[in-house]
C-alpha cells in the first residue's frame, strides 16, 4: 500500500479552523502557477470558474463548461503537492437534477485528481450536497454574491445588507453545514454579517469581501498580483504590479529584436 499523501484534506482544514488558524486560499487555473503556490504554503487552490473570465476573457462565469473545468482543474493538480485542490462546478452542471450533480462531479474528481468541488446556492442546493457527500465527493458551498446567479441578483452588488436577506443568508449557511459541505465561500457580504455566520458554524468560511472575520480567505489569483489592471473591486489588495513588469518587459524584448541587440552571442552557438 502506498503511504497517506502528505497534504491538506477537509479535516485539517476543519482542524485548522478549531485551532483558530487562518486558511489561506487563491484562485488557480494552471500548472506553473499551482507549483508557485503550493511552494509558497497556500492551503487550498481553487480552480474557479472566474478562469472563464481572466483567462479565456468572456464577460461573466455562466459559459464555462464542465469540460474546461475539468482540463485547468487537471493541470493544477499536477502542479500541486500540499495544498487542497477545489474544482468548481459551472453552471447547469449540478442545478438540473441529483444524478446529473453526481455524474459531473464524479467526473470532475475522476479526471481531474481534485480533493473536492464547489457548487453556489443555499438550501434549494442542500439536498444536492447531501447526495455528493453521500457517495464521497467532499463539498465547498457558495454564498452571497453568487456569480452564476448575477444577473438574478442584478450585479455584482453586495448580499445581505438588509435583514431579510441577512437572515436567509444564515440560514443557507446552516443548511449546508447541516448537509456536510467541508467549508463555505461567503462572497461579498457585510464583514459583521459574515462574522455572525463564522461563528455560528463550525466549518469553515472563506471570505471574498466578507471582511476578516472570516476562518480564511480568497481571491482570485491574477487581481492580487496585479496581472489584470483593468479594474479591481474595492475588497482587491494587489500585492505586485505584474502587469506593468510584463508590458515593460515585452517592450524592451520587442526594441532589443528590432535594433538587433537580441540576441547577442551569449544567446548564440557558434557551431
Ligand atoms: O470562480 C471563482 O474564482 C470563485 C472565487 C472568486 C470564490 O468562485
């Protein structure tokens, strides 16, 4: 028998969470980059269906399709070593029935290698969480600012403000813990709100612009590195300028190609 992998798995996280320690989780859709990261001790990488988005440029995550997630989710993994590797499901993929929920997210962990997948809703999606724990498929919910639902919501607009929803909100939270999800997404929702939640749970959060109280945190891995200038939501810290470093880059590369200074003899063979 080979030995246990050496990694993060849903309990230390719940562990983690007991122990009061932070999860740190990034948005990750390739193999260069999941090396980076688990090198550099994140706790969970998210393949999120935002790849639709910063990588293959559409306007919002509803087209992504289960056979691209199943690709970047599968190269990720063959980045990874430690971190926990989360492959969200698109939309359409688990909302129609049980059966299709499981066959697809059974897909997803079949060929992708992934420890877990992520589905958005609440309690309409309780019953669909319960059915993929059941046969073993470990599961990261989703709330407030759910994207597939964006045009339902009308915009990227924070969720909860007012007590109605507020209150539906901790009561999705519950449901899904009551249903066996491993850790919960909470996106764009009040910081007090989202404290509330944390507390009353005992898996964890993960914040988005859900303020610090949350068990841990994501964002999308090429906002922080400011690889995408264009525009950064208000919960956004960038911690590079890549950007910048690569516009300035390819500038000088295209100036040495065209005053034929690259390449220069060190780049050359002789023979
Ligand atoms: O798709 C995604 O990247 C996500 C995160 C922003 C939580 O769902």
């Amino acid at each position: 028998m080979s030995p246990e992998p050496k990694g993060i798995n849903v309990h230390e996280l719940l562990a983690m969470k007991e122990r009061g320690e932070r999860i740190v989780c990034l948005t990750c859709y390739d193999a260069l980059f999941a090396r980076l990261l688990d090198e550099s001790g994140v706790d969970i990488l998210l393949v999120g269906d935002s790849v639709n988005e910063v990588l293959a440029g559409a306007e919002s995550t509803l087209s992504a399709t289960l056979e691209q997630m199943i690709y970047h989710t599968r190269i990720v993994r063959r980045g990874t070593s430690r971190a926990l590797v989360v492959c969200d499901l698109p939309f359409l993929s688990y909302q129609i029935s049980r059966e299709e929920a499981i066959r697809n997210a059974g897909r997803a962990m079949a060929e992708t290698g992934c420890h877990a997948v992520k589905l958005e809703g609440g309690k309409p999606m309780a019953q669909t969480v319960r059915a993929l724990v059941d046969v073993g498929i470990p599961v990261m919910g989703h709330l407030g600012l759910t994207p597939q639902s964006v045009h339902a919501l009308g915009g990227h607009r924070v969720q909860g403000r007012d007590e109605k929803t507020a209150e539906r909100l901790k009561e999705d939270a519950k449901a899904l813990e009551d249903a066996g999800a491993f850790a919960i997404v909470l996106e764009l929702v009040p910081a007090p709100l989202a404290s509330q939640i944390t507390k009353s749970l005992t898996i964890p959060t993960i914040g988005i612009g859900a303020g610090p109280a949350c068990d841990g945190q994501v964002l999308v891995l090429h906002d922080m590195l400011g690889l995408n200038d264009k525009f950064a939501a208000k919960f956004v810290k960038r911690y590079a300028a890549l950007a910048e470093d690569v516009r300035e880059a390819v500038r000088l590369y295209a100036a040495e190609v065209r005053e034929g200074r690259y390449p220069g003899p060190e780049h050359s063979f002789p023979k």
